[in-house]
C-alpha cells in the first residue's frame, strides 16, 4: 500500500517508460519514415489535440535542428478547417503530415489527417492503435503503442503523464530518423542523439526527487491559490499549455499557459499581484528575456516559480520557489524533463485540496450532459476542403 495518489503514481513511471519505448520508437520511426518520405519533404506539419497538440508544438524546434527541415505545429481543427485546403504546392509529397493521437480516434485529428492527404500531403498517423480510425486515414501508421501500467495502477483514471511522454519521444524519433536520411545528421550524430534521449531517464529521476519536496511546500504555503499561470517560450511554450492542462484537470483550479514574451505584453496588468506564476527556461535562446520577464513578475509581486537548470543562477534568484531540473537538457528535447515539475505540482495540489481527477466527469461534463460539446471521438466531420 501506499499513500501516494494515483497521479504522483503514474508519474514515478516516466523514466522507465522512456527506457522502454526508445528502442522500439526509433524502429517505428525508421518504417515509417522510409527514404523517399524523408528526402522529397520540403515542410513538415505536426497535427494533435490536446496534450497531443501540446507535444506537437514542443517538437518543432527538433525538427528544425534535427532534421533541418521547417516544421508547424496546428491544432487539428485549426489545421483541417483553415490550413488543409492551403499547402503550399510545391510538387508531390514535399508536404508531410503527421497526425498525433495516442488512441487513435479523436475525430478533428482523423479529419485533419484525412483532408491534408486530400490535399497531396504525405500523412503519417502516430498512433499507439494499429487498428484504429487514425490509422486506417494515414498513408503509414508510426506505431507507438504504450506498455501497459503495472496491474495496481490499471484501471485508475488520472490525468495523462504517460501518453503525452510517448507521443514527445515518438516525434524526436522522428526527427532523428528524418535528418539522418536526409544527410543532415550523421549516423554518428544521430545515433548520439537517440542515447541522449534515453538519458533523460535518469534526468527525470533526479527531477522528480529534487521537485517533489517543493511542491508539496507549494501546495502547502499557497493554499489560498484558485489562479495559475504557466509561462515559457519556444518548446517549452508546449510544455507550458500542457502544465496548465494537467493543473487544470487534476485541481479543478483556473489555469492557463502564457508564451514569455506575450506574458510582458498581457499577464503583467492582472490582478491580484500574488497570482502564482510558473515561468519555464531551460537556458535556451529564451534566457536573458526570461531573465528580464522574472525581474518584472518579481517587482508586482507575482509569487514565482522558477523551473530552471539545477545550477541556473539569475532567474532563480528572483523567485519565490524554484522547481530545479537535474542536469542539463538540449533545448528541443526540454519539453520531455521540464513538463515534470508541473505535473508534480498539480499532483500535489489535487490531493491537498481533495479533488476528483477531471471533476468525475460530472456537472455536465459527459456527452449527454453537453450535448455533445464533450464529443471528441464522433463528433460531425467533414470530408472535402473549404477553400
């Protein structure tokens, strides 16, 4: 037995999952992404919902640098109502779609992936479920199936860790795979790349060891808290929409993610001043804005939270609490190690007040209760490009 929820639970099991999928990731990666794919693409567009979405966005820095090819991330409605019908037509298979979804049967990213193979685009469905609608939509399927939790954590429902971790290594893979038969990686270098990733196992181990004490002390100190806001730019934007997502889901409290330098223009007019504020730098082309963006939360009297390197010294210093990363982290690979420290931090915060996973799916929250506004998996989807 054990006092530790379900999610803090499910997090425990982060690194060993990218110890387990690392391998077979990068042996799907290179079946679906075969030499033609990888040479004849001139633009990459990266298509989820959700925590999906949120994978997608941190990934583009990778694919920038990775596979030096311009990569976009789109919500999957955004990308099948308003970008599909446009793709750039530069000849066959130079734009490459790949379509995220764990489950494989959300429906604006099976009708995203639908209408930009429509549209003469490669479309690769990544997903954990062969079988699925996804799939079947996809011109290659990029296998990405899960292994299953341990049997005594089956069956709990909790916000998703696991799932969001798969789908943000499947898409390094990806670009690994992709800028190595493209000649923009060495095998050398990419082979170099695929071990770091697997370090980050013991990278993550050490985060949550490091972090875990401090968000209990947050959770503790700030329980007058109903309002958060999560901050970072470039990948760590992504992991800052799927920080306030987990939050969100796991305490019921308002949250929402804010890029860095739009926090500047928007967050710093809010009241009350002491609204908690979880700024993520990896040390990146993002450090001496994030640096001057602390000093500005630090002087209205945000209370914040700074998620930075272990031996990071200016931002820390204007913090209230600092949530450290062991070691560190290439900048387009952050996304994996510095969503951790949030998703503790909601953990925590849903099991000091109490709260129910998602609300119980109450209030409204089923399909019948909102009529229909909860449908993600059958919702109407349409199957020709508006123009």
């Amino acid at each position: 037995m054990t006092d530790r929820s379900p999610m803090h639970q499910q997090i425990d099991t982060l690194p060993e999952l990218v110890r387990q999928i690392a391998g077979p990731f990068d042996a799907s990666a290179r079946a679906a992404f075969n030499f033609e794919v990888c040479t004849s693409a001139k633009r990459v567009y990266l298509v989820g919902c959700g925590d999906s979405y949120h994978a997608a966005y941190g990934a583009e820095l990778a694919f920038h640098q990775l596979a030096g090819i311009a990569a976009q991330a789109f919500s999957s409605m955004t990308f099948s109502r308003y970008q599909a019908g446009y793709l750039p037509k530069t000849g066959p298979k130079t734009n490459l779609m790949i379509a995220v979804s764990v489950s494989g049967v959300v429906t604006r990213t099976i009708e995203a992936l639908a209408l930009a193979r429509q549209a003469g685009a490669v479309g690769v469905a990544l997903t954990g479920a062969a079988a699925s609608p996804l799939a079947q939509a996809g011109e290659t399927v990029f296998q990405t199936t899960v292994p299953p939790l341990p049997d005594e954590l089956r069956g709990m429902v909790v916000p998703g860790v696991r799932s969001y971790l798969a789908s943000q290594v499947a898409l390094y893979s990806a670009a690994i795979r992709i800028g190595e038969v493209r000649g923009h990686l060495t095998t050398a270098a990419a082979d170099k790349l695929r071990a770091e990733l697997r370090g980050l196992a013991e990278v993550m181990e050490e985060t949550i060891t490091l972090c875990e004490p401090v968000c209990r002390e947050i959770a503790a100190e700030w329980a007058d808290m109903g309002e958060i806001v999560f901050v970072g730019t470039g990948p760590l934007y992504g992991a800052a929409m799927f920080s306030a997502a987990k939050f969100l889901e796991a305490s019921g409290d308002s949250a929402l993610a804010q890029e860095t330098e739009e926090w500047a223009h928007i967050q710093y007019f809010g009241d009350p001043a002491p609204i908690p504020t979880v700024l993520l730098s990896a040390g990146g082309f993002d450090a001496d804005r994030t640096a001057e963006v602390a000093e500005a939360a630090r002087l209205i009297g945000r209370r914040l939270v700074a998620v930075v390197p272990k031996h990071e010294a200016v931002i820390r210093a204007k913090a209230v609490k600092v949530l450290p990363v062991a070691g560190a982290v290439r900048e387009c690979f952050a996304p994996l190690v510095y969503s951790i420290p949030a998703e503790i931090l909601a953990a925590e915060r849903a099991q000091a007040v109490g709260a129910t996973y998602f609300r119980g799916f109450g209030g409204g929250r089923s399909d019948a209760g909102s009529e229909g506004a909860s449908r993600i998996r059958d919702s109407h989807r349409i199957d020709s490009l508006l123009r």
